[in-house]
C-alpha cells in the first residue's frame, strides 16, 4: 500500500480525533457544562457521552500516529469505530441545531448569544460529520481500489 494513500487516512484520523478529544475536554474542564433544571441522570450521561467521546478520539490520535509511522494497512477497527463515531457527531449536531431553533424562535431576545453557541456547535459537529464520512467513503475507496490488493490492507 502506498504510503501517501495512508498519510492522507491519517490526517482525516487525526483532525477527527483531535475534535473528539478537544470537545469534551472543553466540556469538562475549560468550559464547564451545567444542566440547569435537568434531572441528575442527565448529567451522567452526558459525561458518560463524553467519556466515549474522549476514547473514540484517542483511538482516531493513535490509529493516526500508526498509520503514518508504524503500521502500512487497515485494520477492521477502523471501520467498525468510525461507524460507532457516526452517533457521536449526528446525535449532538441535530440536538445543538435544535436547541439553537429553539432559542432563536422563542426564547427572549437576551438568550440570544445561547443560541448562536448552539448555532455554533452544530457547525462544530457538522464540519467532523463530513470528515468522519470522508474518511469512511476514502476507506472504502482504499479496499476496493484496483490498484490494492485486498490481502495488502486486512
């Protein structure tokens, strides 16, 4: 397998990665998120959602680190982990678009910045959405290319 194939799956593993590790600990340690008027299950699993999110993420920073240095092919992970990340960009991308609807329909005029950090964080979710698909699309491209074999990446 060519290297340069595996750098390009590399950086879309890292930039994807890093945003998963970024966000929750933005979350949980910079900009501390607090439920207001929220049964306290929600919380929990909210920072549950965070700790699998903070996992997938150094999954993605180290698949990278090997793709680009150590290891020349694909593992069944990859796949698997980016189709389990689908859930963890979709779920609160329509959930900050909605909360953003929200506000900006209803709410008083002086909620207004939470909506545009609603508007924001659905952009945030969306933009690693696409590259979550794309590297899911180039890994697909990447088994099935006439150029591999298939015994070269699993």
């Amino acid at each position: 397998m060519s290297v340069g194939r595996m750098r390009v799956l590399a950086i879309l593993f890292f930039v994807k990665g890093f945003f998963y590790v970024a966000f929750p600990v933005w979350t949980t340690m910079i900009n501390r998120l607090e439920f207001y008027m929220a049964p306290p299950a929600l919380g929990t699993l909210a920072y549950g959602f965070f700790l699998v999110m903070f996992g997938v993420g150094a999954f993605f920073v180290a698949r990278a680190w090997f793709l680009s240095t150590v290891s020349r092919g694909l593992l069944a992970s990859d796949l698997y982990v980016s189709a389990v990340a689908f859930l963890l960009w979709s779920l609160p991308a329509l959930v900050s678009f909605g909360n953003a609807n929200t506000y900006f329909t209803t709410a008083p005029e002086s909620l207004c910045p939470y909506a545009y950090s609603y508007l924001m964080t659905g952009i945030l979710f969306s933009i690693i959405g696409a590259i979550n698909i794309s590297s899911m699309v180039y890994m697909g491209w990447l088994r099935f290319s006439r150029k591999t074999r298939i015994s070269d990446i699993m």
